[in-house]
C-alpha cells in the first residue's frame, strides 16, 4: 500500500551523517487552488460546521435551516468506512496537495528498525493546538516502511460532520482503549498523542519550553505491553507555531470543554482562518523500545517502561533540537 501511494507525489529521500533517514514531501505540480481545497478538506470542518448552524440562526429561511441542520446530523452520524474508494481518493488528494503546504520535514533515526511485519506504538509530543505534523505518518502518506497505520484522535472529531468521514479516510479512529487494543491486536502500528488536550491547559506564549503531560499518562504503555508491541517516541518541532491561539480564563468553559472532549482554547491561521502559517516542522521518530508480552502487567513493569519512553523521549528532544536551530527550547514532562 505505501509504494503505491507514494507515486501520487514526490519525496526527497536522503540519510544524514547520524544515519538518520530524512524524508521531505512535496508536489511539483500543486497549485494554490488545489492545496487551499486540500486543506479545507482536511482541517476546515469545524470553521465550516460553525458557518452553516450560524447561517442557519440568522440566514435561512425556515426550511433551508432545516434541511442544512438535518444533513449535518446525517454526516454525524452515518456510517463511514475507511475502505471506500472514493473516500481514500480524497485522502490521496489531500495527502498529495498539503504536503506541498508545509515545509515539513521527517527524521527517522533508525529506519532498518522498523519491521513491517511488527506493529509499533507511536508516542507523538507535543499536542499543541493541533498536533498537525502527524499527518506525515498518516497511512496515506506511505513514509515509514509499515503497510498499516492508523492515527488515533480525540473521539469528539468523530461527531463533527464532514470531519469524521474526512479523518476516517485518512486512517484516523477514535482515541479508544477498545480501538487501540483491536488495531494492534489485528496488526496495525498505532499512532496516539498520550498528553492528549491537557497539554492546552499548559501551553504559554512567553515560554520557551514544550510541554509533554505524561508522567501520568500510562495507559499507552499498559496497552503496548499487554499487545506486546514496541513503543516509539516521536518529538515535533515548531508545532507551537503554526496556530494563534487563546484560551478562556474561565474554569466553567475549561470544564464544561474537558466534558465534552473538546479544545479547551480558540485557535486559528492565516487572516482567522483555519489555513495554518506556513512555517517548518521538523518530525523526529525515535528507535523502538522493545517490550515484554503481559496481558497482566504489574505496575512495576508498567512503570518501568513508562520511564523507558520519557527518557527516550527527552533524549530525542535534547538531541536534536540544535539540528532543528532550537538550542534553547526546553522539554518540560509533568
């Protein structure tokens, strides 16, 4: 499936004096037109749901309110298959024509690593506003040499019309103990961000530090162990750039969005769009960390190699942020 996806767009290929296996999308042949429609598609379904139930209030008619309100419960609610055809066309299509958006780059320490026939457990740092460079190890994209990949989001994605058919189609699921077992379990790598939308709540414009909100964060490694697959530490750099943001002093609103498992801030782009700047990410994917099969894994071992991925993941961010022109930058893991 990765070779076969790959040909939809071009990919500079080379390996660093480190042995890092570097990877660069892009398109020769994207137009503006087209990246603007990919990523509408892909990240413009909450702007465009706000747009419709306000136009509805205080736009429509009466009936036009209606039949707009009854389709967007239609598209929440409709059963979406990942295997669709047309459905991974647009997912081809948003793959080809974003990645010539972002000046993105993917660092893969130990590519020989990695065995297509394992399935891997990808710890993805930070969250930020939107973790927007996981996209490079979306399936579609066809990057890392494992034929089945899934990206587990935030389950409220999964309500929001257009968007849940659209990040299906991508290979996202959402973010479920039952999910992350099941894909494992059926061979699948699976990719999840384990400080989640916590790490909003500790985001800060005059810091020059990252947040990983992971020391209490477990549940990703008992389900590795229990499956017994590696895990895998990754680090995005400049993340944190490619959204304005703003969050609500008020507890009430922070709360009553935990509830719902929504952001709990206001973030947007380019002129208050949803389009992010369009300035560099640097995606660094650490070596596995290999671990015991346990269905029942004490909390001894559970913890044990909890700390095996925090310091990997701090090693990998102490390591690189210099490459990367961030010497700096601190990780904070609370």
């Amino acid at each position: 499936m990765g070779t076969a996806v790959a040909t939809a767009y071009t990919m500079a290929r080379e390996n660093e004096e480190d042995g890092s296996t570097v990877f660069r999308p892009g398109t020769a042949a994207s137009s503006p037109v087209r990246t603007v429609v990919a990523l509408a598609l892909w990240l413009g379904a909450i702007h465009f749901n706000l747009l419709l139930v306000l136009a509805s209030v205080f736009v429509f008619p009466g009936r036009i309110a209606a039949l707009v309100l009854g389709t967007q419960l239609l598209f929440m609610f409709a059963p979406v298959s990942n295997t669709n055809g047309w459905g991974r066309n647009i997912a081809r299509f948003i793959c080809k024509h974003a990645a010539d958006y972002f000046p993105i780059t993917l660092h893969v320490v130990d590519y020989n690593a990695f065995d297509p026939n394992t399935a891997y457990v990808f710890g993805y740092e930070p969250h930020c506003a939107m973790p927007l460079g996981l996209w490079v190890l979306a399936a579609p994209m066809g990057f890392m040499p494992l034929p089945k990949m899934k990206i587990l989001a935030s389950s409220a994605a999964f309500y929001t019309p257009f968007q849940r058919q659209i990040w299906t189609w991508l290979g996202l699921v959402p973010a479920s103990r039952k999910n992350f077992s099941y894909y494992l379990g059926a061979g699948y790598s699976c990719a999840v961000v384990p400080g989640g939308l916590r790490e909003m709540r500790y985001m800060d414009h005059e810091s020059d530090s990252e947040v990983a909100f992971i020391r209490s964060r477990k549940g990703f490694v008992r389900i590795a162990i229990q499956t017994g697959c590696p895990l895998v530490p990754v680090f995005c750099f400049g993340q944190d750039r490619v959204y304005n943001w703003w969050r609500p002093g008020s507890n009430l609103l922070v709360k009553i969005a935990g509830l719902l498992k929504a952001p709990a801030i206001v973030f947007w782009g380019k002129f208050g769009t949803f389009i992010p700047f369009r300035l560099p990410m640097h995606v660094f994917v650490g070596r596995p960390i290999e671990v015991t099969k346990n269905n029942q894994p004490t909390m001894d071992e559970i913890n044990e190699v909890h700390e095996k991925f925090v310091m990997a993941l701090q090693e990998l961010f102490n390591k690189h942020k210099y490459k990367v022109g961030c010497p700096n930058l601190q990780l904070q893991v609370i």
